[in-house]
C-alpha cells in the first residue's frame, strides 16, 4: 500500500493517508494558489513556465473573476506599461479577434475600432483591449490547459480553522470539503483576501484618514464631486417631498456621514458589469425579480423628474453588438452602502449581499425598462436592451463574479499610497506599474444639512505619469509569514488601491509574485530575503515593465 501511495505521488502529486481509507486526499505542490482571478491564472501559468509544480485552487466555478465576468472594456490607463503575460492574455484576445469567425453578430467593420481612448485592435501593437466576456475565459482557459495546471473550482476555504502554520511559513490550508493543500510556497489572489487574513496577515477595511499617511484624497470626502456620480439637482430624501416626519426613502442612510478627512470603515459600492445586447436574435428581456419593488427606485424617478437624460452613457460597446454596460449617474447599478460586511463576512452573510446585489440591479433593469415614471423616450429605449443569451449561459445570463471594487487590504512591507501614485516619492524595489485613475466609486448616500440627498467618496484623480508598485507590497511584514504573497488585495491605502485595482495590474503582480516565489523556493529562503536584483533580472527577462522614463 506504500509503494502505491508512493506511486501516486509520483504521477499525479496527490498524496493520500494510506493508513485509514476515510482520510482526505492531500494535494502539493511548490506554489499552492487560492482563488480564481486573472491574477490566479496568471501566477499559475508563470509558475508552470518556471518549472515548477503549482495548484490553483479556486472557489468559483469560472477563471478569470471580473475579466471573464463582465468587465470586456478594460480599465488601462496607459497601455505602454502593460508587460509581461498580462500583455499576452491581450496579445491572444486580439488574435481571436482577428479570426472572421469571431464577429457572429457583426461584421468587424461594422463595429469600428474605437475605444478607451485609443483603438481597440491595436494592430501595430497586436492587442485588443476590449472583448466579451467569454472570450476573455476561454483565454484564462487554454493557459489553463496548454500548462497543464491542476484546477480545483468550487473549493472553499475553511476560514475558522484551515490554515496550519508553523514558524511563521503556511505549511497547508484545508477547504470546507475537506480536501488539505501543501505548497512551499502561497499565493492569494482573491478579491476578498481570506487566505491572507487566516493566515494571520495585517490587514486593512475601509478608508484611512488623511492624516494617516499625509494623503489628500483618503477619508471621508464630503463636498468633493468628480465625475457625474452625484445629485446635481436638490432632491428631498423623504418619501413624502421635504417631510421629515414621512420616513426617509429607502438606500439613503440617515447616518452622519463623517468629517472631511476622517477616517471609517466603509468600502466603494459594488455592482455586476452587465453584458448586455439590443440584438434582437441575441437579447434575453430582461427579467423581472420575484421581490420586485418599484419603491426601491423611487429616488431614481426623481433623478429623472429633474431632466437628467444621461442613462446610456455607459453602455460600453464590446464586440458583437453587446455592451460592458457600468454604472453612471448618481442613482445606477453601483448599489451604494450596502456592501460594508463583505469583505469580513462569513460566506453565508457574502452569498446574502451578492444576492440582494443582484435582486437590486435586475429591478433596476425591469424598472427603467418598464416602469411609467421613468420618461417614455428612456422608457422605450431601455426596453430594446436586454441580457446576452449566449454570455453566462449556465447562470441565467447574469454575471457569475460581482464586482468586489475593494475588500480587505493588506498592511504589508510597504505600503502603497496616493504619494507613490502621484510621483511624490521614489518607489523602492518596483515589480510593476500601474497608470490609470485613483478612482473610487461612492462610499455612502446621506442627508445633507440643508436636508438634500447627496453621494460621498466617488474620487477621480489622474497620476501625471505611469508609477511603480513596490515588491513590499505584495509580501507581508516577515514578523507575519514568510511564504505568502498578495498581488490583488495589495498592501495600499484605499485611495492608492483605487488606481492599482484594475484587471491588468492584478496581471502583471500576480506574474511577479510568481517569479518572486520561484525564486524563494530555488534559493531556500523567505519572501522577503529574496536578492532584488534576481528578481528585477528575471522580470524584465519577461518584459515586465518596472519603471517609466518619459520620452
């Protein structure tokens, strides 16, 4: 029976407890990774490519989180500093794209090549930037494959009790179906950071004052408007207009929302990117919830009283006539204050706020698409639009990842923040680069004093050039662990996790992080005592881009 557990080592890297036929299957290899993210696949695929054995064990069903999950319009900033594999996987996007088989709906000519401010086939380049949401996950799958890595979907971590550590190194985790993963090496590259917090890792929820780590932008940022994301018109909270006594109508919180500067533990609201289409051959109407409730739109029928007209705005085009359709205006699909228990929520409490997300966003679909209140010409025009049918086909045409802006993040070597974004201060040991916006969607909806709806903490600001992200933000304080790294929930403040939080960023740090843990196992040492100088060699032996040099 040894010979055989010895075997089947060998041949499959499971290990099985030979001694009692009901034991768990154990599973190893040199770099365990927990979660199914772009930033999963990609640290497993840099992982295999380095030769060496890697596991993605991932809680959803589908790889790719927001990139495969509606998100086809990609949030870039400047494309020149997208390197590496992340650059592959738009690399490969563009190649699908070039096969005529590929526009089903449309001709490629038909659908133009405009988009985030520059073409969306970049031929000279040879990457496409925006693509549907299928496309994107059969990418993440032929990675998957051409590299034989071993996937286990739809395992869960047993927070309470699953990770076992030793010495301050994660010597396994075990999932809530009882199977237990041993590496040498960790990677978490969720969305939610639970690997990081079980293992024992400082971490952070909400926003830091402005005074935390002298940053203008963090807190509570009453009285700022950027975007189009607030109520630019005085609209009464009350159901009944300008009475108090009436009850205030329903997602405005009657709370105060803070002082300016303040620190709280409130998160940007979440939503799902809609993939949506006015194909006909191709369009689910959109459905109608079993909870449906007008009133929880009423605000937004106000919104519309005062001859707003900006509801399609974002109605992004993708490929084949459908759209990455996001949030826009100050009553949309980001569904404001109602996100704040997820990031320390059981899955239980996670499953009922993704749910009533959902619940939320469809009655909002059926609203204005059907609703009398809402204008005729917006009306009618809504009521054209519905779900792709042939996108999400095993979830009812809706999204399987909702779009988890902020969770946790990590307090980690370094920590990452709006002076590092905005060029203030010389960013030591860089493993890549971000560029696009510190962009924040709103925290909370409150009353203001003079008795008014208004939006708080939707924040826009531009860096003045690409910035680096240092390696000790990706690696916990050595006190804490020493074989773990975090490319997605970064050691950043919340404004600086603004910019950093885009698709390709998550790319480009989950490949680092897998060179960086590549290395630690070949030299025998701990994240942390890693010589930079290796690592920086082999990064830009794979054209990861470090540092910006303006032209």
């Amino acid at each position: 029976m040894k010979e055989l557990c010895f075997l089947l080592v060998a041949l499959t890297g499971i290990f099985y407890s030979c001694g009692n036929a009901s034991s768990k299957a154990v599973y190893e290899a040199d770099v365990v990774i927990y979660g199914g993210t772009s930033a999963a696949v990609i640290a497993a695929v840099e992982v295999a490519q380095s030769g060496k054995s890697v596991i993605i064990v991932c809680p959803d069903k589908h790889l790719g989180g927001l990139t495969s999950g509606g998100l086809g319009y990609t949030d870039t900033g400047n494309k020149a500093v997208i390197g590496g594999l992340s650059r592959e996987f738009y690399h490969r996007v563009w190649l699908h794209y070039n096969d005529s088989s590929a526009w089903v709906w449309q001709k490629h000519s038909e659908y133009g090549n405009k988009g985030q401010g520059t073409v969306a086939m970049d031929g000279e380049n040879r990457t496409m930037w925006i693509f549907e949401p299928h496309v994107a996950e059969k990418v993440f799958e032929d990675f998957v494959k051409e590299n034989n890595i071993a996937v286990y979907r739809d395992e869960w971590l047993d927070r309470e009790n699953g990770v076992a550590k030793n010495d301050g190194k994660i010597v396994s985790f075990t999932t809530l179906s009882g199977k237990t993963f041993k590496g040498n090496m960790f990677i978490d590259a969720t969305y939610e950071g639970d690997l990081m917090a079980s293992a024992g890792v400082s971490y952070q929820v909400g926003r830091e004052s402005r005074d935390t780590y002298g940053e203008q932008w963090n807190g509570v940022q009453t009285g700022v408007l950027h975007h189009k994301h607030w109520f630019d018109k005085k609209i009464s909270p009350y159901k009944i207009p300008d009475d108090s006594s009436s009850g205030v109508l329903p997602r405005i919180s009657t709370e105060y929302p803070g002082d300016y500067g303040a620190a709280d533990n409130k998160i940007q609201a979440y939503c799902f990117r809609m993939c949506m289409t006015n194909h006909p051959e191709n369009r689910v109407p959109f459905p109608k919830p079993e909870n449906y409730d007008s009133t929880q739109y009423e605000l937004l029928a106000r919104v519309f009283d005062t001859g707003r007209k900006d509801w399609f705005e974002k109605f992004d085009n993708i490929p084949n006539k459908k759209t990455d359709t996001n949030n826009h205006g100050p009553f949309s699909s980001d569904n404001i204050g109602m996100n704040y228990d997820y990031p320390e929520g059981s899955y239980d409490r996670r499953r009922e706020i993704i749910k009533e997300h959902q619940d939320y966003q469809m009655g909002l679909l059926w609203f204005v698409a059907n609703d009398p209140r809402v204008p005729e010409d917006i009306r009618t025009k809504m009521a054209s639009w519905g779900l792709a049918k042939d996108e999400f086909v095993d979830n009812g045409n809706w999204p399987h990842q909702i779009y988890v802006r902020e969770a946790r993040r990590m307090i980690g070597e370094y920590v990452t923040t709006e002076n590092d974004v905005l060029l203030k201060r010389e960013v030591p040991q860089p493993v890549g680069m971000g560029s696009y916006a510190m962009d924040s969607h709103n925290v909370q909806r409150y009353i203001t004093p003079e008795g008014y709806v208004q939006n708080e903490g939707d924040i826009g600001v531009n860096p003045p050039a690409p910035y680096s992200i240092s390696y000790g933000s990706i690696v916990p304080k050595k006190e804490e662990c020493t074989n773990l790294l975090v490319p997605v929930c970064v050691s950043s403040s919340h404004i600086a996790f603004g910019s950093i939080r885009m698709e390709p960023v998550f790319m480009i740090l989950g490949q680092s992080a897998a060179v960086a843990a590549s290395i630690a196992i070949d030299k025998k040492t701990s994240v942390q005592e890693i010589s930079y100088d290796e690592l920086k060699t082999r990064l830009q032996e794979r054209k990861q881009i470090l540092t910006w040099t303006k032209n």
